[in-house]
C-alpha cells in the first residue's frame, strides 16, 4: 500500500483519539492529535493572561513558542518549548479556551504550517476537526466520525470524572457548547469533508469503527 496522510475529523467525544491511536497502531503510521495543538496554545495564553479575542497578543505569543510531539511506549506527549504540558491541557477550562482560540486567524495560521509540515512524509492519521477541509484538503482519505450529543457526553464524564467535578449534565451542555462554537465560527467550522467517509459511532465498540475504517482504505488502497 502506498504511504496515505489519512484525516479522521468529528465533534468533541466522538472518539477521534481512541480510534486514531488504534488505526495508526494497525498501519504502523504516526497518529497527530491535532487538538493538542490548539490546547497547548489555549495553556499558554491563558498563563501569558492574553484574552482569546487579543489577536496580537496570539500571534506575538505564537511567534515565541514550539511545539513538538514525542511518542513513548505508554503514548504520546506535546512539549510547549520543550517542556511536557500533556498531563495540564485537558482540564474544562483548557478545553473551553481552546475552542476560543481555534477560531482566531493568527492562531490557525500558525498552526497550518506546522500540520502540514508533520504531513509531508505521509504514513500519518492525523486526527481533528479541520483536517480534510483545510490543512489537508488533497488527503488520500477523509473520514468524519460523529454520535449523538449524550452518547459523547457520556463517554467525555467516564473519561475525567476522576480529574473534573463536573457532573455528566454540565459535561453535555459544555459539549453542545463547543459544537456550537466549532460548527458556527467563521474560520474552518467544523463540518464533514465534501468526500468525507461518515462514521456514525453512537452505541458502536471502537474496535468496530476501527475495523470499518480499516475496510474501507483496503478496498481503496489495498491490503491495510
């Protein structure tokens, strides 16, 4: 099979991360958590006290960070100028940021050429919610994984019940929240791909989506 930049896109707790990891696992690819991207800029600013919507605050900040990925056996880690932030970025209040800054142009720009960079040697899932509309608009394939609002709700409250005080209502109207954020913003909304392949994974085992998707690039591109 020919090396592919393979795209999985979807709202929060769809399970893009668990499903990405497994299929880079199989094709023995490199998985890109793109959102960890955003988090890492969200961590940031709000420790630089720099408000979403100050732009130039943004792109200075931007101009004097790095950002880095390192895989270790028990998982990947992003280092924010060389520093690990992974075990710091995934509170509500980093989440809730983080969709802010996403939709702010000086922030995208910055973090296109840094995607796009990671993709050009291809053999890589990159996992997000712009990825087969904007960064990688040409991607050999293009997979939009979604489910129900409560279905992903639930899974999120399963997920950090053990690190967030949230209760799994407040959990649900955080996620509507932000699929109204991403889905409306003016900058790359999150939406399927033209020729996007749609996985609906409400009631589904990861392992079956990962099978679905596996299918699918095999008949494509052949033995996965």
């Amino acid at each position: 099979m020919k090396p592919l930049v393979i795209t999985i896109d979807g709202p929060a707790g769809a399970g893009k991360t668990t499903v990405s990891r497994m299929v880079a696992d199989r094709l023995n690819y490199r998985y890109i958590d793109t959102g960890a991207l955003y988090r890492a800029i969200a961590y940031q600013a709000k420790s630089d006290q720099i408000q979403p919507e100050d732009d130039e605050g943004l792109e200075k900040m931007c101009r004097r960070i790095k950002l880095a990925f390192q895989s270790f056996s028990h998982g990947q880690r992003i280092l924010l100028n060389e520093t690990d932030i992974t075990d710091f970025i995934r509170t509500p209040e980093i989440t809730m940021l983080a969709s802010a800054v996403s939709a702010r142009s000086v922030v995208r720009a910055f973090l296109l050429e840094i995607q796009r960079d990671m993709g050009r040697e291809k053999e890589a899932v990159f996992e997000g919610r712009d990825m087969g509309t904007v960064v990688f608009p040409e991607a050999d394939i293009k997979f939009f994984l979604t489910a129900s609002a409560k279905e992903r709700a639930r899974r999120r409250y399963n997920e950090f019940k053990d690190q967030s005080k949230q209760s799994l209502d407040e959990v649900e109207q955080d996620i509507r929240h932000r699929d109204r954020n991403d889905s409306q913003r003016d900058i790359a909304p999150l939406k399927p791909a033209t020729d996007a392949i749609l996985v609906d994974s409400s009631g589904v085992a990861a392992e079956e989506v990962v099978q679905q998707i596996l299918a699918e690039i095999e008949h494509r591109f052949g033995n996965a």
